[in-house]
C-alpha cells in the first residue's frame, strides 16, 4: 500500500499552506435514528377511537390505527316527558351545566304538520304593517308583511320647456301648495356642433407633408401638423471579452434574446500563437536493464514520459523524449545534475491558430443596449456600447380647422382613410340659447299622477310620463308561519276577519315532532349516574338507566421520524391539536451526521491533490486501434493512457511510445484493460475519490467520513471472542486496544482495523518482532515503514520509540495516530477522509487515492459484528 508517514514526524520542518476550515467541533450533529409516537389516550368506543384516528391521518398525513386495550363499566340514562325540541335542549343545556354530562335530544312518536296563515289584499305597505303590529298586540303571534301581486314602475312627470327660470321656479312652488308634489327644473343650452379632426401617428416629415397637402385638397379644411415623437438614435453592443467557443457564443446570444429580446450575432476571430518545445536525448545507458530503470526514475521524479533507442551494434542505449515544455525542461535538467547524467536537447517552434468569438447586437434604442450591457455584465463579460450611425424618423400628428361642414368632415376622413391614415372627429360645443324643463319626484299613485298632469295643463304646459327605472309592489298580506296549535290557527283567522282582511290558513309542507326524549352520554361512575337521576326527579320527569360494559381503546401511531427533536416536534403537535400525552421513541438507532466546511471549491482541492503525484494500482486502458494484437506492441508513435475507456481531458495518466509491449487483461469494446502497478491517478479518479457526493450513507464506504475520534465502547472480552480470535501476535490484545483507545480518545475498532490491515491480521514480519540494534521491537500500524525499505525503515521507528512489546506498540501507535492526525490541533484529521485528502498536501497519511475506501471494509465488517453501536459521521463540504 502506498503511504507516507514522514510529515507527522517533520511538521516543524515543513512549510504548510493553511486554509480556513468551519470548527467542526462546535457543529451540530443531524440525528438519523428512527423514531415513534407512544400515547397513553384511551378511548371509550370503536368508533371514538376510528374518528380519532380517521382526524389524525387527515390533520398530520401520518400512519396510524387503533386496537382494543381492555373494558369498563358504564350507565346511560334515559329521560322522557318533553314536549318541544326547544324544551328539550334547554332541559339537556341544565343537565350538562349541573352534572358535568353531556347527551343528546331525539323525537319520539311521529310528526305533526305546520300550517300558515295568509290574510286578504290590503293596500299599502304602511296599511299593511299597522294591521301587523294590531295583531302581535291582540293574539301574542308574530308574522310578515308581504307583497302580492306584480310591481309598479315610479313615474317622474317631465314639462315642455319654460324660456324662463323665474317662471320655472313659480311653477314648482304653485305645484307643491296644490298637490304636496316635490319638483325641480333642469338648464337645457342649445349648442351647434364644431368639429376638429385628428388623425393618427403619421411616419418621416416627408411623408406628413404629402398628407397635409392631400387632405387640404380633397376636404377643403386647412391643417396643421404637430411632431408627437422625436426619432432616436440607435446603438450596437460588442462583446470585448473573448468567447472561446461557437458553442457558448451562440447559447449566449439566444439568452441574451430571451433576456433583453435584443437580438445579435458572433464574429469569428483568428489569434495565431507560437509554442517552444525541446526535443532531447540522453547520453549513453550501458544495458536494457539500466535504461528502463532510467526512463522509470525520469517519469517519477519529473513527469517527462520517453523511450528508448539502442545505439548501434553496441549494448548502450539512449533515451529521448520529444516536445518537453520549457518547465518540464528545467526539471529535467536539475534531475539530470542531480544524477550527473549527460543530455541534449533541441528548440521546436510550433505556430498554432486559437480561435475565438465576438458577439455584436444588432442596431437597437439606447434602453435595450442598456440592458444588453447589464446583462453581459451579470455573465461577467465585459462590452462597450457606440452609435450606429442609424435614427428613427420623427412622427407627426395632423389637425384640421374647426368646422361645423359635416360634409367636409366627411370627405376630409375618406381623404385620410383612403391612403391608410387612422383619424377621429373630435366634436367642439359652443352654447348659444337656454331653456328650462320641471321634472317632478318620482310618484307611484295613479290618482297622484293625475292630478299632477291636470295642474301643467291649466298652465298650459305639455306634460309627459317618463318611467324612472325603479318600480314597488301596491298590495300587500300578512303571514303568519309556522302554527301548529290548532286554537292559534283559529285566533289568527277570526282576527283577520275582524278587520276586514279575511284570510285562510293551509298546511305549508312542514312538519316536526312534539314528543322528545334524553339520552345521556355513557357514565363511568356510580356517583355520577345518582348525581343525574336526581336532575331528573327534580324536573318531575321519568329517568331510568342500563349498565354496559364497554370495550377500551388506544391508537397506535406507527409513522416513522428520522431523529428525536422531528420526532419530538411530532408529539408536540399532537399534544397541541388533541390534548394527548404523547412521547417519543427511539426503534432502529441511526448515524449522527455533521458537516466540515473546507472553504475551497471541489475542482479547487482536485487541483491541489494532483500537484501531490497521487497514486493507484488500479488498471488503465488505450485504444486497441493501437495495438498490435499478435504481440501486444504500441502501432503508434505516442499512444496516451487513460484510466477509463472513453476518451475524455481529464482521464489521461500518461503515454506509451511505439514499440511498446502492454500487459493486457481484458477487452472492452475498442479498449484494452491493461495492468500498470502502482501508477499516477488521473484527474478524474482523484475527482471520484474526493468528492463526498460519490459515496451514500447507506453503503459502507460512509465508513471513511467516521469520527476517528469517537470512543465505541466496547469491552476486552468482546473484542478478544468476535474480532481478534485467530489474527495471529494480535489474538488476546483486545484489553490493549481498548486502553490505547481510551487513553488516546480514539476509535477502538479504527484502531483494530487499521492494525489488521497492516499486519496482515497479525501475520506481518514488524508485527510479529524484528530485532533491531539487539534488541526485538514491534510495529502494530506501519509507522515509518516507508516503500522501499519497509521493514528495516518501520524496525527503526519502533526501536527510537522504545516499542519492545506488541501492547507498547499498540498504544505507542495509537498515540502517534491522534497526536499527528485525529487530534493534532493544526488538522484535525480524525475521519479516514481527512488522513488521505488533507488541502495543503503536506500532512497525507498516504499516496494511494483509494486508502481511506480500503480501510472502511475491515472497519464495516467488525461493526457489523456488534450488537449496539452509534455511528458518528464528519462530512466534508465544498464551496
């Protein structure tokens, strides 16, 4: 496994790169257990019980049902004798008010029908209510008055007209004294009409002018043209930031459209560009041998790919590499110093053509270039705005003498209306005479009526009825509803006969009971149903009561909710809108889950990582069109590798030059799977492997973001049965793991996991005992077993630790583990994440991008061994 253990050791020695990272410690954790609602309410029936439920499920949405839960004995009383709905409710109203029980009314027998009583015609609203008001007082009944027949329309009587006001004003005063009719006199002015034609908007000065002279011409009016809107200049828009592809100029002209509704276009621009590259050859490698461990060695440290060429007949070789950037150069020359190996190199220039985009609005008012330049500048793209060089034309209105010639109106809007022009008739008043008309109140009386038109006639005025719009009802009856006595129905008739009204009395459809009875609800106690019958004796009305044993229920609230304070939320609410007690508990235990703000972008922290040189033994692919399939050799002068088969920019891990051999696995389509050893990650894998959102909490690779710094709590004997049984030196040191755990505030199965995977559950040469300066030490973690020297590198830690026993090791190592990463105060690495992706690069735990992935498998397997746990998880969070 590729690791790195060095920067714990040399943190004062290092130059880190800090980033503002949101405290974790003082953030809330989500709670994801799972909850229920418990409530101790019982309800007396089944059907009490569904209605509740049947109200939750409506008022909250959630799961429920209800179940029997026991008995209980209760009374009911009955109770009889009551004539009338009111009187029953009213007695049932004292009951409640005075037991504290409540109940129902109901009729007994059957219904009797209601009868209504009509008088004759009397006329007159007025006659009509006094006869009403006489009623109420003889019989003690009550009815309404109400129209019959159709109604009448008002009349208002409206004179000739009076060449005096004076006269006028007589008039109205002589009309009142003789008929008590109100009236008053309307100012009538006699005007001709003067007219003025407008016409609509009319385009160009030109244009009006032929207009005007065309209408004067054919109507024989004079005009006038007045300018309503002065022409505008128009501007264009032009990007000056540069788009680097047709693509995005023409999505960004069609939202620019959509945005503004300005439309434009994209101009293509042509920047030629020369690049410097070098060629370069090594000097002389003696053996196949030394210059493949050659071209290794100058990949590894400097990232430069090439290939080999034997020199002649003899056993020496060369490597050359070709277009090597002038960065990638200096580093070939510092490695090459550094190795004292010979090289030469040669300049390439190179002249490519970078082609890019330039978008120009089309010639648009000063308002809408406004708002294409806001709108490019909200894209971030800077644009200037100029003259087009382009107006509109002004627009005029043409006006006509006043005149009082209809036909000259006429001829002069056939005149406009003939060459497309829109006008009006716009009519002037000028008043010459006035006259006087009397216009009376509005009368409904015939008689009344009458008498008006005969007072206008001795004064030799023409008189006219005019209907006012408004119209009332002459007759009118009284009705009585609603009699049920027989004795009220005869009292209301001979009344009405009696006053000259005589009317009658018929059955109107309804009907209602005259017999009720109580019936209370169920009683539950013995001093209760006493306390109620005595109610009843004192009313003298007849009470008897029958016992029930009655079945008990409680609802069961079975909806689910993820974490207690939802949950408790839940109950609250049920509490609020029902009364209940209610509590909430825990049925399935869930992940606590917080968040870590890095405060850097996603492809920010790839880019980051990258600069690291990480590592993956995971296999690569090239294009089989490549390939030649006898012998597996590269066609190709430069074959680029990648790490998925799809041919993508961030995907590619190197290249293999022609000549080639590739180890392949498999075939996929036109790709060959080809195995590579350890290798440089791409950027897409190191994408995959960084990115949070790749990994669901429900899978057990979540176990990477697990607090490292949560203690699990488990016991010696526990670790020692179901986790450490039959792992080799490791057997039997549970009570090791869980002081080292408990000392150091870490994980004990982290700590378990971690030293299985690296002593090969308890198998490994350092975890077994290595002597080291005469004396035997352990390595339960790997500390310092740098690649390349493993096992004298991790002796050598051990030893300077004074790790001389497997338990000193195991806590040593832990240790170690939380003061350099789970604890350390400058990282806070105390998830498996934060070991492997640490944003500076220079406190990593390991190289291999798949590290923190790897350890969660042992770690998942060993929780799953546990009966009771609590997961806490640290999720990281980028901008």
């Amino acid at each position: 496994m590729k690791k790195s253990l060095a920067a714990a050791m040399l943190l004062s020695a290092v130059t880190l790169e800090f980033f503002t990272i949101t405290d974790s410690v003082k953030a809330a954790y989500i709670d994801n257990s799972i909850y229920q609602l418990e409530t101790t309410q019982k309800f007396a029936s089944e059907s009490e019980a569904s209605q509740a439920v049947t109200k939750l499920k409506k008022d909250t949405g959630w799961k429920a049902d209800y179940q029997k839960s026991g008995t209980s004995k209760n009374y009911q009383i009955s109770a009889s004798g009551l004539t009338s709905e009111t009187n029953a409710k009213s007695v049932l109203s004292d009951f409640t008010k005075q037991t504290g029980i409540k109940g129902t009314s109901s009729p007994t027998g059957s219904k009797q029908p209601y009868y209504t009583a009509v008088s004759g015609t009397i006329s007159g609203e007025q006659q009509a209510n006094n006869l009403l008001d006489k009623m109420k007082k003889e019989t003690g009944l009550t009815g309404t008055v109400k129209p019959n027949g159709v109604k009448q329309p008002y009349i208002s009587i409206v004179t000739s007209e009076l060449t005096s006001e004076a006269g006028a004003k007589s008039a109205i005063q002589e009309l009142k004294k003789q008929t008590g009719v109100n009236a008053n006199y309307q100012k009538l002015e006699q005007e001709p009409e003067i007219i003025q034609i407008q016409s609509g908007k009319i385009q160009g000065e030109k244009t009006a002018s032929q207009v005007k002279s065309s209408f004067q011409k054919d109507s024989g009016l004079n005009s006038t043209l007045n300018m309503t809107d002065k022409g505008q200049s128009y501007y264009i828009v032009t990007t000056n930031s540069l788009i680097n592809k047709a693509d995005e100029a023409k999505s960004l002209i069609k939202q620019l459209e959509q945005s503004t509704g300005v439309k434009s276009s994209y101009k293509t621009i042509n920047n030629k560009k020369t690049i410097t590259s070098y060629n370069i050859e090594t000097g002389y490698f003696n053996g196949l041998s030394m210059v493949k461990n050659s071209i290794s060695q100058i990949i590894n440290n400097t990232g430069v790919k090439g290939s080999y060429q034997k020199v002649g007949a003899t056993s020496n070789y060369v490597v050359k590499m070709k277009d090597v950037s002038p960065e990638k150069l200096k580093s070939l020359q510092a490695f090459f110093k550094k190795k004292r190996w010979h090289m030469t190199y040669t300049a390439v220039k190179k002249t490519s053509t970078q082609t890019t985009y330039q978008v120009i609005t089309n010639a648009v008012t000063n308002a809408q270039a406004d708002k294409a330049v806001n709108f490019l500048s909200r894209k971030k793209l800077k644009s200037s705005k100029s003259n087009s060089g382009k107006t509109a034309a002004n627009q005029y209105q043409l006006l006509s003498q006043q005149t009082a010639d209809k036909t000259k109106v006429t001829k002069g809007l056939n005149s406009l209306k003939k060459i497309g022009i829109n006008a009006t008739a716009k009519s002037i008043k000028q008043p010459k005479g006035i006259t006087y008309k009397i216009k009376t109140e509005a009368l409904l009386d015939t008689a009344k009526i009458n008498q008006v038109k005969s007072f206008f006639k001795t004064k030799k005025l023409t008189a006219v009825s005019e209907k006012t719009g408004k119209s009332a009802y002459t007759q009118y009856q009284v009705t009585v509803s609603d009699l049920l006595n027989q004795k009220d129905i005869d009292r209301v008739l001979t009344f009405f006969k009696t006053n000259n009204a005589k009317g009658n009395a018929k059955q109107n459809g309804k009907s209602t009971y005259t017999q009720y009875k109580l019936v209370t609800d169920q009683i539950s106690t013995s001093s209760a149903l006493n306390k109620g019958l005595s109610f009843f004796k004192a009313k003298n009305l007849s009470a008897s009561y029958t016992t029930k044993n009655n079945p008990i229920y409680s609802i069961v609230i079975t909806e689910q909710f993820t974490g207690k304070s939802n949950a408790d939320k839940a109950a609250s609410k049920v509490k609020q809108l029902y009364g209940w007690a209610v509590s909430s508990v825990e049925v399935k235990s869930g992940p606590q889950i917080m968040e870590t703000n890095y405060n850097i972008t996603m492809s920010e922290m790839v880019a980051k990582q990258l600069k690291a040189n990480p590592q993956t033994d995971s296999s690569a692919y090239v294009s089989l069109s490549y390939i030649n399939s006898a012998n597996s050799t590269v066609t190709a002068d430069f074959l680029n590798v990648r790490s998925t088969p799809e041919v993508k920019s961030n995907n590619i891990i190197g290249t293999v030059t022609k000549g080639y051999k590739v180890n392949i696995i498999s075939v996929e389509n036109n790709w060959a799977k080809i195995k590579m050893g350890w290798r440089k990650a791409s950027e897409e894998e190191v994408s995959y492997y960084v990115n949070p959102a790749n990994f669901s909490v429900s899978d057990k690779s979540y176990f990477q973001f697990l607090k490292l710094s949560k203690y699990a709590g488990l016991t010696a004997s526990e670790v020692n049965t179901k986790i450490l049984k039959g792992k080799g030196i490791l057997e039997g040191k549970g009570e090791a793991f869980i002081k080292a755990a408990e000392s150091n505030s870490i994980n004990e199965l982290y700590l378990i996991s971690h030293a299985l995977l690296e002593t090969g559950n308890g198998t490994s040469e350092l975890a077994n005992g290595v002597t080291y300066n005469g004396k035997k030490v352990y390595n339960m973690y790997g500390i310092g077993a740098y690649d390349g020297d493993a096992v004298n590198k991790g002796a050598q830690y051990a030893y300077n630790q004074g790790w001389f026993s497997p338990e000193a090791a195991i806590t040593g190592g832990a240790k170690f583990i939380g003061q350099s990463y789970i604890h350390n105060a400058v990282y806070n690495q105390d998830t498996l994440y934060k070991m492997r992706w640490e944003p500076s690069v220079s406190h990593q735990y390991a190289s291999d991008i798949g590290w923190a992935y790897k350890q969660v498998n042992r770690m998942y397997s060993l929780y799953s061994l546990l009966d009771n746990y609590q997961l806490y998880y640290d999720i990281p969070v980028y901008k």
